[in-house]
C-alpha cells in the first residue's frame, strides 16, 4: 500500500497537437517512457473521444504496471493535459522511476504552465500538504527535501533535466537531474563562500575562469572585485544559461549579460585543453557532482590542465562534497588535488539548501588564503569597494579554515 502518487496539470501544451487527439500516439509515448524509467507495463488501454462543436475530441488513457499504474487525459481545445502516476514502495522503492516518468512526460509535452504535487500514500503518518515535496538523497541511507508551491519550468536538454520551482522557503529554487544547484534566497552561502577567500587573498585579480557556473552566481561575485577585467563562463548546457536569465536574475543580478563576460558553450573540460597557458588569475570549478557529466573534471589529469592556464599565484577553488555524508568523495576529492598543487585548503560551512554541511576548497601553487590576516581583509574590502555581502566577511574567511577534528581527519 505504500507509495509515491506525482500529479500534474499542464497548460498551454507546445507539442506536437497529434500527441492531444491520437490514442496511439499517446500510448507510444508512455510505452517509451515506463520502459526508459525501467518500470513494468502490464497492460494498456487508451480512447480518442469524438469531434465534438467542430473541435477534435481529447484521449483518455491508462497503463497498468507492475508496480501499479498511469493515467492522463488531454483536452485539445485548451491544449491542456492531466497526468498522475502512482508506483507501490512496499518492497522496492519505485520513486525515482516515477518521477523520470513524470519529467519526462512533462518535457514532451511542454506545457506554458504547469501545477504538480507529490503524495506519500499509504504510510502511518500520510502527508496531505498541498504542494511538491522535493526531494534529494545525500547518500543511499539520508535523504531531506523541500517543499515547492508550484514548477516553474521542466526542460529536457540533450545532457539533463533542468527544473525551477516556486518555494515558500528559498524563493525560486534551482535543479539538475534532481540534484539542488541554487536558490534565489540562499545561493550567497555557497557563492560568496567559493569566491571571496581565494579572490581576496590574491592581490588584484584580473581574469577568471568558470567551468559550469551557469546560473551566474559564481560570476556576479567575481565582478565585485574593481580590477577584475574579464570572465569566461564555460558552460556545457546551453539551457541551463537560458533557464537562468529567463528566472534566475536575483542570483546573477544581470552577470551573464555584463560586457566583461563572455559565455561559451561547450564542454569544460575541451576548453581548457584548447586555452593558452597562463590566462586566469582565479578558476572556479561551479559544476555538478562527480557522478553527473561533469566527472571527468574531478581528475588530476583535468587538474593538470587547469593549473597550465592559471598565472602564476593563481587560485583554483571548487566544492568537494559533504564530510558528514559523502565523507569518502571529500577525502578522494583533496588527495587529487594536492597531487597537482602544492597549496590546498579545504574549508567547511552549512548551507541551507545542500541540507548539510559543506566542503570546498582552495588550491594553488603559492597562494595560501589563510595567510591573510583580518585586518588586511578589511583594507581589500574596503579598497575594492565590496560591501554588499550576505555571507563572507574577514572573520567568516578565517573560519572557512577551521575545520572540526573529524574534517581535518578526513583530509589530512
């Protein structure tokens, strides 16, 4: 009896408008999608309803599973669609496949606007909470969420699904096949954090690099500092640049459009190898989890080509993961580092929206960050004009730094 219920009601459908009025059209779309997501079809039954007014009639359809079943309904006249799948968890937890049955129903027939919610059926304790419980496993045993008040936007890219959320708590939330990338009321934790103790522990930082970093953040933070001159964004997934500026503005506040940006797209890891050595004074490694396309930029041999495009007391900074609960990618994550450069300081926070604390990092050949005393980072700020900051401050720098016992154990 326990199980995942996903609805949702889609208008202003842009498909294809056979995918509205032709039974076996629709049906060939959910026999794909049950057999892509790895659940069972049993058995089928989908109806086209009959011209109606001189209006073409809606398909009323269902797929039985094995794991129980999926239903929709499609009204042509208002390019609307109904959809709910519901899978059984008694034995097997189903979610995650019913969830990619969801998103990509979603994406093929990409609606103008979209209303979802999530039920937990069957438990002791059932939810009824209106809204989309969202939510993310940090490893196989821990798993948090939030709840989202309606889905902004589900897009399909050739490489992932990128989704935008309305939430009561952070505000315009951000995801990558299902994985929290930012949100508007809480990506200064990890923005500021990642790009402040690197840049103002180097002198006058005049160019930099970002390797994923598509919603801006990372870069809205570099161009804080007065003599920063030019930024690449290296991004892969053209979307994920789209998606951001059509809902992303107050994380990027108008970067991606500045005149010392430039945005390429590509993959990160091609660029670098086709750079010139010597170009960046700072690196930041914005990117996915290791286990995601980006994983080939989680390699020293990408660390090696990293550090040949950086000047000399240049900075790499990247996230490396939670120490509380992915504490054996955290130490794999700093040994590959310190096997390129001789400067590596991991730092640690919260944040919010990653339900945990954090790990980043800091790398280079010379430039050490905790070398810089509070007070000196009080002059930069205050030379480079830096005053609108949530998070980072020249104390915070330094706590960065210190890490509890159990990190330090994990990256000694």
């Amino acid at each position: 009896m326990q199980g995942l219920h996903l609805t949702a009601d889609l208008y202003g459908c842009r498909c294809e408008p056979a995918l509205l009025i032709d039974a076996e059209r629709l049906a060939g779309l959910c026999r794909r999608a049950v057999s892509e997501c790895g659940l069972t079809l049993v058995d089928e039954k989908f109806f086209t309803f009959p011209d109606y007014d001189g209006q073409p009639g809606g398909v009323t359809g269902a797929a039985l599973l094995a794991e129980s079943h999926l239903a929709l309904h499609t009204w042509p006249e208002r390019q609307g669609v109904t959809l709910d799948v519901y899978v059984c968890n008694f034995s097997t937890d189903n979610s995650a496949k019913a969830e990619r049955v969801l998103n990509d129903l979603i994406v093929a027939f990409a609606p103008g606007e979209q209303h979802t919610n999530r039920l937990l059926r069957g438990s002791a304790d059932p939810q009824s909470q209106a809204g989309e419980l969202l939510i993310e496993w940090l490893n196989p045993e821990s798993a948090f969420g939030y709840r989202a008040q309606r889905r902004l936007e589900t897009v399909r890219s050739p490489y992932q699904t990128i989704e935008v959320f309305d939430t009561t708590q952070f505000g315009k939330l951000f995801r990558l096949d299902g994985w929290y990338m930012t949100s508007e009321r809480d990506e200064f934790f990890y923005h500021e954090s990642m790009i402040h103790p690197a840049a103002l522990a180097h002198p006058a930082p005049e160019s930099a690099l970002v390797i994923g970093g598509g919603d801006g953040g990372s870069t809205e933070e570099l161009l804080k500092h007065p003599t920063m001159r030019s930024v690449v964004i290296a991004e892969l997934d053209e979307a994920v640049i789209g998606v951001a500026r059509k809902h992303l503005h107050s994380v990027h506040r108008g970067a991606l459009d500045d005149p010392r940006v430039r945005v390429v797209i590509g993959d990160g890891h091609d660029y670098v190898e086709r750079c010139e050595a010597a170009q960046f004074d700072l690196v930041v490694l914005d990117l996915t989890d290791p286990d995601t396309p980006a994983h080939r930029l989680y390699t020293p041999g990408f660390y090696r080509l990293v550090r040949r495009v950086m000047r000399p007391g240049a900075a790499l900074t990247l996230h490396i993961g939670s120490p509380v609960f992915q504490p054996e990618r955290v130490t794999q994550a700093v040994r590959d580092l310190r096997s390129v450069f001789p400067q590596v300081r991991p730092m640690g926070l919260y944040i919010p929206l990653y339900g945990s604390y954090w790990g980043l990092a800091c790398a280079s050949e010379s430039l050490d960050p905790r070398a810089c005393s509070p007070v000196e980072l009080e002059q930069r700020l205050a030379a480079r004009g830096i005053r609108d900051l949530s998070y980072y401050n020249a104390d915070v720098h330094h706590a960065l730094f210190a890490l509890p016992n159990y990190f330090r154990d994990l990256v000694r």
